[in-house]
C-alpha cells in the first residue's frame, strides 16, 4: 500500500512592516519578563529576576564552582547552573539580549556607553566600572547592527 | 500570519488597561494594578499592588481566569496570580485548618509549639514527598504568599519557565547533597570569598548567618516542618553542626577547647539567649546527629571541631615499629601493653571496650605520620568472646575507614592458648538459651539479638567445642551455654611470646617486600 506524503507548506512571505510592527511590540511587551535564579535567601525555593533589571550575563567560577552570572545595574549579583549556552537559548526570542561573546550576553536596553578600541568595552547603567572586551569580533557586526536600529 | 501574532499582541498589551469596577461602586483600577485575585463566596478579592486590604469585585475567579490568560495564572482553585509580579518560590508548609489552604507566613507566627517526635518527623517526610509540587509565591506589590495546589502547578511551571517548583533545576551535584540531608550552606559564596583575618568582615558575615543567632521566627523559615508550625529540631542541629564545622575550617569559629559535651553547651548557651528553641535534654539528640553526620555520613570528623580524646594517654605511636600496633581491650591491661609495645618498639593502643572514633581518629593519624602508606599489622589482646571479637572488627574497620592499610589482624588470645584445666576453669557463660527442635529460647538476661551473635561467633570465628556445652532438660528440650576466656585468664608469657615473634616476622615480611 502506497504511503501518503503530507508536506507542509512553506509560510508566506511575511510583509517587512508587520515583522517590524512585531519586533517593536515584542520591545515593549518581551515574551520572557523573568528569569529563575538561584535564591539570594536559603528560605526559597528559587528567586525570579526581572530580566528589564539585568545589565548583562556572564560565567564566573571565583567561588569554586563554574557558574552563569546574571548582574544587575544595582550591582547585586544573582547565579543560575545554566551554562551560558543554555541561558542564550531561552532568551533568543528576548528583544533585548543580545550575545557578545562567548562570555557575555549583554542587555541592549542597559548599555550606555561603549568603545571600540583593540578591546570592546562596555558601559551599562547603574555600573560604575565598565565590562572590559565585551564584544568579539565574532559577535560585533551583530552588536553594530543592532545599534545602528 | 504576523497579522495575527501582531493581533494578539495587540490585544495582550491592551488587557492592562482594562478596567474593573468594585462590586461597592466606590473603586475603579486597572489590570496592571492587580498583584493577585483571590476567590470566595460570591465574589472575588483583588489584591492590588502595594495596598495592604483587597478590593472585593463581582466577576467570579473562573471567569477572571479565562479573561486574562496570558497574563494571569491560576495558582489554585482560589487563587490567580499575576505571573510576571512573582519574584520568589518558597516551599509551602500548609497550617492545618486553614480553610482555603492559604498560609500565613510571612514572618511566621509570635509563639509558635516547638516540639516534634520521631513520628513528626516521619510525616514530615511522607508529606514533603506527596507535596513537592506545592509551593507558595512570592508576588511583587504584595505582603502576602499565594499557595500553588498540585492540581494547578503543571500550568504555574510552564508560566514561570521552570521544571519543578521546590528546587531550582539544574542544581549543583554539592547542593543537591545538601539539600536531601536537609542541610543549608548558609551564606557559601560569602564564606569561600572571605578573608578569616578581616575582624570586621567576619563580624559581617557571622552577624548575618549564626545560626544560633536567628530569631525563632527566622529559624521557622529555614527548619519547619512540613504539614505543621513547627520547627525540625534534628534539622535545625544538624545545620548548627555543620555551620560549626564550616566555620572551624575557614578559621572565623575556634575549635572546641574541651570534650563533645563542652560544644553542646556552647551551642545551647547561644541558642537560650537568641530563641530558646532547644531544652536541655536534647542534649541526646545533639549526640546523635553528631554520630550519625560523623559515623555514617562521614561528612568529617570529631577530630575536625578540636574535641580532645579522653584516651590520649593510653595510647603511643612506635619508634622503632610504629606500623607494629598492639590494641589491648583493657585498661588494666595498660602497663602491660605499654611495656611490651615498648619491648618491641611498637605502638599500642589501650581500648577501654568498643574503641571511641575519635580516639581512632587521632591514632589513625598519629599512625599515618610515622608510617606513611605502609600497611599496619594489628596485635589484638581482647577477650575470647563476641564482644572481644566486636572490638578487633571495630578497631581494624576504624582504621582502614580513616585511610590506612591494615595488612594483617593477628589474635594474640585464642582457644589455642589455653590448655583444657585452664580453659575448664577460666571459662564464664557469655549466652544460655534453650533448644526444641529448630525452637530457641534466649534465657534471661540473655536476647535473641545476643544468642544469635554468639552462635555466630562460635561457628565462624573460634570453632572450639570446649566453649559449647549442651544440657538436657524436660520435654525433649535443651539448655545451651555458650562461653567465653576473660583476656586476662591468658599466660602472659605466652601472649609476650605471641607478640615478640609476631613483629619480629613483620620485620622480615617487610625486609622482603
């Protein structure tokens, strides 16, 4: 007996305004608002960070164990076992992360400042100190295009 | 297509701005304003963010699940809950009469009962377990926790993005340790980065974590109960042991200065002038967590707090033949031991019965200094019964426990050694029982448990039918004694020469290796 074949059909072009029209709306209202934490208080079970408070996310391991670090502009620090990867793959439909480098993933809504020299750095609101080479070249003509809107 | 995702997204960001009336007719808000709702008889309390008394409207909680899905999840058959205001999960400890399953938690009730039994706290367990799903939330704008029921926690996971509620996942292989011993590494992060010589942080970090300085009211949110307002004291021990040890570690807490007793006072002083949850008699219970962390977990060691052995002065290493270790049961036997050790240059132990752990912990490593990785041969001189047998298993077990080789175990007091009059009038009953058939009777003061062990150790460790003696009696029945050879019924020529021998041959074993 001769098996049916079922394709599925290709979407339709989408029309450049409405997938912008989309993008602006997901701006304002992003599908993912927080994000689980480790909890700052052993009371917890886990701790949700609003991710609109987030400057940006990286990997540490100065306290004996390799993490995934999420800074907040207040300057409070918040882990998640998460590798980054992990991390970068829940908020790829996030408007305003954006991945850097292999160790950044950066809240474009944050950034403040930056400068490109031999090092890429970057400024963030609420954070006095800069994050030294924060964009790769790998990742830069994604961060300039990003800026440039 | 995007048509209609750009429709719904329309349509979501313009859900926030819908209105809803008070059923009084005095209050009109927005959706955006609404932390919680809470359902009841007839109508249904809005919780609006940062006002501490709800807002009761008309339309029934069903009906407001349907309305503001997307925005809201329902959390419980009562409750609806603003999902991107929640900012914390907690654990949920359910009161018992509490109608609609809400919990009054925040800051935990003035004079909670503070008592439980070993029954408690296998409830707790069986509860913990069946309820894992169930939590409560924490929600921006609002004082008070909303409960999540098992029934609805599938669709509060998928809303807040995690796998489970009680623990967050992936965790760290040492936390997830921790946290099935019901252990808190309180402050960790802290403690690994500080410095121990820096008065003032130190005095920071102690403030904010000693355990033994929490409030009662702060102790109930880390070592409650489940299902009950009551705290886990074995738990709450438990976490004050190992924040004890932590802290000796990293060298912010002295060591004891005294015995195991002298920490239990430093612990129950602490604990009466900050929340008095402990009595003095549980000083029991603090001896058993201390065993079982130790002997069973084997998390660390007695060693490890700076308790001083009691048997410090029974016991010396060798200078000649430190991996030669005589191990007397004892302590009248103590002159003799320390002169022959010190004949044969050996070390030698004096055990006073079933040998302490910390005593081995010591003496393990006192051993190790002067030995290194070869193995030890062990010399024991204990009775000839179960006990003394229970003796040489627990020192040579002690001791491999804590790392070293034990080459070879060598009885200095066995059957052999004693000639039939010596044997016949040395000999005490260790167990009577009584024997029908396959039927036996422990008889008084004897145990089963102690029959059993004696029989064992007739047939597997000495086999000398001198030791076994069978009497008839009525019935078809039998009485049977099973006897045991005091140590100190030994020549002691005889066990000087055993001995004297035994570590010249470890000499020439060793030579050859």
């Amino acid at each position: 007996m001769a098996s049916k074949r079922v394709t599925k059909k290709a979407p339709a072009a989408e029309s450049p305004i409405l997938v912008k029209i989309l993008e602006r709306l997901q701006s304002i209202d992003p599908p993912i608002k927080r994000f689980p934490v480790l909890p700052p208080d052993p009371a917890m079970a886990f701790f949700l960070l609003a991710l609109c408070e987030v400057c940006y996310i990286t990997t540490r391991s100065d306290a004996g164990r390799a993490e995934t670090a999420l800074v907040t502009s207040s300057g409070a620090t918040f882990y998640t076992n998460l590798g980054l990867d992990a991390v970068a793959k829940r908020l790829k439909d996030h408007p305003h992360f954006l991945r850097t480098s292999r160790f950044y993933i950066v809240n474009m809504a944050k950034v403040q400042g930056y400068r490109i020299s031999n090092a890429r750095d970057l400024w963030f609101d609420g954070l006095d100190k800069p994050v030294v080479n924060a964009v790769t070249a790998t990742y830069l003509p994604a961060f300039e295009a990003w800026l440039s809107g | 297509m995007s048509g209609d995702i750009i429709a719904g997204a329309v349509d979501r960001l313009a859900l926030w701005d819908r209105h809803f009336v008070a059923k009084d007719g005095r209050r009109v808000f927005r959706v955006r304003e609404v932390a919680a709702f809470q359902g009841g008889k007839g109508s249904t309390l809005a919780w609006l963010a940062g006002e501490p008394a709800p807002v009761e409207i008309a339309t029934p909680i069903e009906v407001l699940a349907r309305q503001l899905s997307g925005h809201f999840t329902r959390t419980h058959r009562y409750h609806l809950v603003a999902t991107d205001r929640v900012r914390a999960v907690f654990n949920r400890y359910p009161d018992s009469g509490s109608a609609s399953g809400r919990e009054e938690t925040a800051g935990g009730p003035a004079s909670p009962p503070i008592e439980e039994s070993e029954a408690d706290l296998k409830a707790d367990e069986v509860l913990r377990r069946a309820a894992i799903d169930e939590c409560e939330l924490e929600v921006e704008g609002s004082a008070r926790r909303v409960p999540v029921s098992a029934l609805y926690a599938k669709s509060v996971k998928k809303a807040l993005g995690v796998t489970a509620l009680h623990v967050l996942l992936p965790e760290h292989v040492d936390d997830r340790k921790l946290r099935l011993y019901g252990l808190i590494d309180f402050g960790w992060r802290e403690l690994y980065r500080l410095d121990a010589t820096d008065g003032a942080a130190v005095a920071a970090f102690r403030a904010a974590w000693d355990i033994r300085k929490f409030s009662r009211a702060r102790m109930l949110t880390y070592f409650r109960q489940f299902g009950v307002n009551r705290l886990n004291k074995r738990r709450l021990m438990k976490n004050i042991v190992y924040q004890l040890w932590r802290w000796i570690r990293k060298g912010i807490e002295e060591p004891s200065d005294g015995n195991i007793r002298s920490m239990w006072y430093r612990i129950k002083g602490a604990l009466s002038h900050h929340s008095d949850v402990l009595d003095p008699g549980d000083v029991d219970l603090y001896y058993d967590v201390l065993r079982e962390m130790i002997e069973d977990r084997r998390l660390f060691r007695y060693k490890d707090f700076g308790f001083m052995d009691m048997s410090e002065p029974y016991r010396a290493v060798g200078a000649k033949r430190p991996e030669v270790v005589l191990a007397v049961e004892k302590l009248g036997q103590f002159h003799f031991a320390r002169t022959l050790a010190g004949m044969a240059g050996a070390s030698f132990i004096c055990l006073k019965g079933e040998p302490a752990v910390i005593s081995i912990e010591y003496f393990t490593d006192e051993l190790r200094a002067a030995v290194g990785e070869r193995p030890v041969t062990v010399f024991f001189m204990t009775d000839l019964d179960p006990a003394g047998a229970s003796i040489q298993r627990s020192l040579t077990e002690g001791l491999k426990k804590q790392g070293l080789t034990v080459g070879r175990v060598v009885r200095l007091v066995e059957p052999s050694i004693f000639a039939d009059d010596v044997a016949m009038f040395s000999k005490y009953p260790v167990v009577r029982f009584e024997v029908k058939g396959t039927q036996i009777k422990p008889l008084k003061p004897a145990r089963m448990s102690q029959v059993t062990k004696a029989r064992d150790w007739l047939a597997n460790d000495v086999q000398d039918p001198r030791l076994y003696t069978e009497q008839a009696a009525e019935g078809g029945r039998k009485i049977v004694t099973i006897w045991g050879i005091e140590s100190d019924a030994a020549d002691r020529d005889e066990v000087r020469r055993r001995f004297l021998e035994g570590a010249a041959r470890v000499d020439r074993r060793n030579r050859r290796a």
